[in-house]
C-alpha cells in the first residue's frame, strides 16, 4: 500500500490556513470574516489530527475536538453580534462598526 | 482487496437499493390507503387490483410532467438542493443491519452493506446534511413561503436534532459502542425467558420515547409538520417544485421516514432479534421489516389523528421539555450503568 | 488508491477554500466552506481518524454552517456590492503578505519531507478518544463545558438586548 508523506497534508493545511487569512483581511462582511476564520481553525485541525496520527498519539485529536466545540461556542456569540449589528446599522460592513456602542 | 468482496458489496448495494426504492413507493400507497380506512374512504383503488399500480402511474406522471422553473437568482442551487436532500437519506441504509449474517455459494454473507465503529455518528452527520436541501430549496425558490419554510425547518431541525441525539446516547452507555451491529447484538437473549432484552424494555422506555418524538419532528412529519403547512405557508420550502424535482422531495421524505423507523427498529427493538433467528437468520430480516412497518403505521397514525402544533408550541416543547428530559435520562442511564458496574 | 483519494479531497477543499474568498454572495461562501468541510472530513478519514471525520460533519456542518445559513437567510443579506475599502492600500498589501504567510509556513514544512504518515492507523477509535478525555483531559473537558454555559448565556442575552 501507498503511503502520504506528511508533508502533503501540511501543505494543504497551509494553503487552506492563507486562504483563511486572506478571506479574514481582504472582506469587510463580518459574516464572511467569520466564515474565514473558521477555515483557518479547520486548517490547523488538519495540521493536528496529521501529527495525531503521525506520532499516533491521541492528544492532536483531543485538542481538535476542544478546537471544534470552541468554533461552535464563537459561532453562536458571533452570529449573535452580526445580528444585532445588522439590525442597528443596517449593513455587515466591518469599517462602518467603528463606534464602541450600538 | 479481493474481486469477490467487490462484487458482493456492490450486489449487496443494488439489491438493497431496489429493495429500498420498492419499499418507499409502496410506503406512499400505504400511507395512502391507510388515511382513506381511518376517515372512512377507499384510497386509491383504480389503478389495478387495490390500487396496487399507483405507485407506477405516480412515478409516470412525476416523470412527464413540466418542469416549473420561478425566475429565481440561484437556478443551480434550485435544482441542486433536491438531490442534496435525497442523496443523505438514501445514504442511510448503507449501515443499516437488516440481518445478521447468512451461508451463500459456500461464502458468509452479511445482511448489512457495511458496519463501520462510528456508524451511529455516521447517521447522525446524514441527519445533519439533510437539512441543507431544504433550507436553500427555501432560498432559492425566490419566494416568500419557501423561504419561511426553510427558515422554519432549519430552526426547527436543529433543535430537535439536539433531543434525537440526546435520547440515543443511554443505549450508548449501556452497549458501549457506536456500531449499529454491535447495538443489535447487546439486544439478543431475554430477560426471565420471557420479555425481550430490547432496550425499549431495558432501561431505556424513555430514551425511546424521546426518539420517536425527535425522530417524527426531524421528519417534518404531522403534528411537526410546520415547514411545510399548508394552510399558511402553501406547501412551505417546496412550493415552487414541479415534477422530477418534487419527487426527489416527496422521495426524500419518506426515506427519511424509512430510515428513522429502521432506526428506532434497530436502538430500541432489537433490530433482527427474535425467537429461532439463531438457527434460520434469514427469518431475521423478516422480524425486522415487521418492526419497521409498526413505526411507520405509528406514523400514519399520527397523521390521520394529530392536529398541527403552533410555531412557539413547537420551540418551548422542544427546548423546555423534551431536552431536559433527554438529560435526565442520561443521568439516569449513566447512573444504571455505574451500579450494575 | 489511498494517493487518489488524497488528491481529490485536497484539491476539492482548495478549489472550494478558493471559492469562500471570491465569492461575492455571502450564501455562496458559506456553501463553499461547506465543500471544504466535508473535503477534510474525508482527509481525516484517511489519516485514520474516523471519529473526528464524523463529528466534523455532525458539528460544523450539521450545526454551525447550518446557523450561518440561517442568519444569512433571516436577514436577508444581498451580495456585497464591490465597494472602495476605507483605506485602498491595505487591499494591495493583503496579496504580498499572504505570500509571505504561505511561504514561511511552506518553508516549516519542508523541514517533513521525507515522513509518510502510517496508513490505516487506529489511534482514532473512539473508545480511546473517549478514555482520554475523561481522564487525562477532564479539567479541560469541563472548563470548555462552562466556556460554552457562557456562550449560550451571552447569545440569550444579545438576543434579548435585540
């Protein structure tokens, strides 16, 4: 059977990681700043359960679960947020949310 | 990996396809005939000796029938989300167990396409995929029922999803394994010779209550019914589908209802435990369609019977009820579970 | 086999990670990490790592994608138009350093050549996962328990704030 070499899935999780980060800085829709954000925390999932498995050790895996329920916790006060910014300001527009109150 | 295990799975698969296939069309007939014996009518009986024919003629109709198409901004995503929601349901019964394992052409064959150790996880990641199909038919039909259809289902599956995964997680505790065959095989042998060891009866009356009621909600069936009530949402995220496209829905729906039955056959009834499956396993398959088909007369039932509940009805009974007790019973199972040791 | 797989899955997830950045409909975006979701599930399936392959579908894409589909049909957001940025520059900038970013990270990962992950490795059984985390990992798996009491506490109270 074939094998991966590890450098592979890292490579990928790098790709994955910049696109995140470029999704992160080049948007001003908070909603798609999230959703970038998220792909950043998937690639460096990846990057965990890859040296999970390489170094079969579980603990990669326990700490892409904790990353998981994280996500889902930021999720929830995040599109909580974008709701409430939406219903005030009309638009999802990062740079027109610079006042500190609602 | 051998040509014959190749070619048995992909046997298998056709054979339980067609099976499935069969089945989910008569479902519709059955259905059918049921609601016209409960309010006192006939049902369908033109085409063919007892209507028998009808699920052909359907399937013709559905076939030939115009294709509708709104004007909508997302043609692709309309036509995609059907088969975004037919696709995870019919994904289902790849770990199904209808049986346990028989001697064929000299070779042991299993009556399940596959059992993998995550498979209860595996149909739950289905369940979840499942909503997308109808939360972007909402969106993309570009049309205001639709769109409160979709919305509607999307909060209502995800707060019932909750509860359906909540209410499995005693028999987890008490089988210790995700893999639906080894559920099935924790459920053989009886209790004082007499009642079934089925976790329906073995601690988890509860766990089966909540399911059934989750499972009926995440079907969008009758009284849950609301992302698709007719008398104020027209057909809800559906409205806008005509023919081929509509019947993917129409399909989808009652293989979901197909598979939460062999579901809840499998957790809670003992899937293909019965008396003298140990010396014909075949006899198996036949226990498990009849526990099947008594679910899905419970949930015909229901239809002809129930009233629809109201949207905030729906929300506090899902949230202030049936999750606090999914809770309970994993405290309660968890406790049952440390004193038998 | 397994070298195919690798191939598709990766290039799916970058196509589709591609597609989260250039879309202008925020649906579409999210439909698309939606793809790269399931793409890593199918990665992490590979690498032998099942139960994590499934609750990736079960949570990201069972529940979270699932809200964010619903907060952006509930609000009804159009396409963002294509607007000047408050300060122009910034977006040229944004290209050199992601470069930069992936270069560095690219340099790291040469450095892992040569190391082929065992295939059909079993660590991701999810007894073991399950052992280790009310062991070892039980203070963590409590204080993330709290983390999320405080999440659902803050969304009631911004939603009531609304």
């Amino acid at each position: 059977m074939t094998t991966i070499p590890i450098s592979w899935y890292l490579a990928v999780a790098a790709v994955l990681f910049t696109i995140g980060a470029v999704t992160v800085f080049v948007k001003r829709n908070a909603l798609v700043m999230l959703l970038g954000i998220e792909l950043m925390l998937n690639a460096a999932n990846l990057t965990a359960v890859t040296f999970s498995s390489y170094f079969r050790e579980l603990a990669g895996q326990i700490l892409v679960f904790f990353v998981m329920v994280v996500a889902a916790a930021e999720a929830a006060v995040g599109l909580a947020i974008i709701v409430l910014l939406f219903r005030h300001r009309e638009t999802l527009n990062v740079d027109e949310a610079q006042l500190l109150k609602l | 990996m051998g040509m014959g295990v190749v070619v048995e799975a992909v046997v298998k698969i056709v054979i339980v396809f067609g099976i499935v296939l069969t089945c989910l069309a008569y479902l519709a007939l059955f259905e059918r005939k049921l609601l016209g014996w409960i309010q006192l009518r006939y049902g369908p009986n033109r085409v063919g000796p007892w209507g028998l024919l009808q699920p052909l003629a359907d399937l013709l109709k559905f076939l030939f029938k115009e294709d509708v198409r709104p004007t909508t901004p997302n043609p692709i995503l309309f036509s995609v989300a059907p088969i975004l929601s037919l696709v995870p349901a019919l994904m289902t019964y790849a770990v199904i167990p209808f049986g346990d394992r028989i001697e064929l052409f000299g070779r042991e064959i299993t009556l399940y396409i596959t059992s993998v150790n995550v498979g209860l996880l595996y149909l739950f990641a289905l369940s979840g995929l499942g909503i997308y199909g109808i939360v972007l038919a909402g969106w993309a039909s570009n049309s205001k029922y639709s769109l409160l259809g979709g919305l509607r289902s999307a909060a209502q599956l995800i707060s019932y999803e909750l509860t359906l995964t909540l209410s499995v997680v005693g028999v987890l505790i008490q089988v210790g394994s995700l893999d639906l065959v080894e559920i099935v095989r924790a459920q053989s042998g009886t209790y004082f010779g007499l009642i079934p060891k089925w976790h329906l009866f073995w601690y988890q009356p509860l766990g089966f209550l909540l399911f059934f009621i989750a499972a009926v909600a995440e079907t969008n069936r009758v009284p849950f019914d609301l992302p698709e009530a007719e008398t104020e949402l027209v057909a809800g995220y559906h409205t806008e589908y005509s023919a081929t496209k509509f019947a993917m829905f129409y399909v989808a729906e009652y293989a979901n209802i197909l598979a939460v039955s062999a579901l809840a056959t499998t957790l809670f009834l003992g899937g293909w435990n019965g008396p003298g499956v140990e010396r014909l396993p075949l006899l198996g398959v036949f226990y498990f369609a009849a526990k099947t088909a008594i679910f899905l007369f419970i949930y015909i039932w229901l239809r002809a019977t129930l009233p629809r509940f109201r949207y905030d009805q729906l929300m506090r009974f899902g949230w202030k009820i049936l999750l606090p007790l999914a809770f309970a019973n994993i405290v309660f199972s968890a406790a049952v579970a440390a004193t038998a040791g | 086999m397994e070298r195919a797989l690798f191939v598709i899955f990766a290039l799916t997830a970058i196509v589709a990670a591609l597609n989260v950045l250039l879309r202008r409909h925020p649906l579409h975006s999210a439909l698309a990490l939606l793809v790269v979701l399931g793409a890593l599930a199918g990665l992490y399936i590979l690498l032998g790592a099942y139960f994590l392959a499934m609750i990736q579908v079960v949570i990201y894409a069972g529940a979270i994608l699932v809200l964010f589909l619903f907060v952006i049909m509930l609000l009804n957001i159009r396409a963002e138009e294509a607007r000047l940025a408050r300060r122009p520059f910034l977006r040229w900038l944004a290209l050199p350093f992601a470069l930069l970013l992936g270069a560095e990270i690219f340099y790291l990962v040469r450095t892992f050549e040569e190391n082929p992950v065992p295939s059909g490795t079993s660590v991701g059984v999810t007894e073991a996962i399950g052992r280790e985390l009310f062991t070892t990992y039980l203070l963590p798996f409590e204080v993330t328990s709290i983390l999320i009491l405080i999440a659902i506490l803050g969304a009631v109270v911004l939603a009531r704030r609304g």
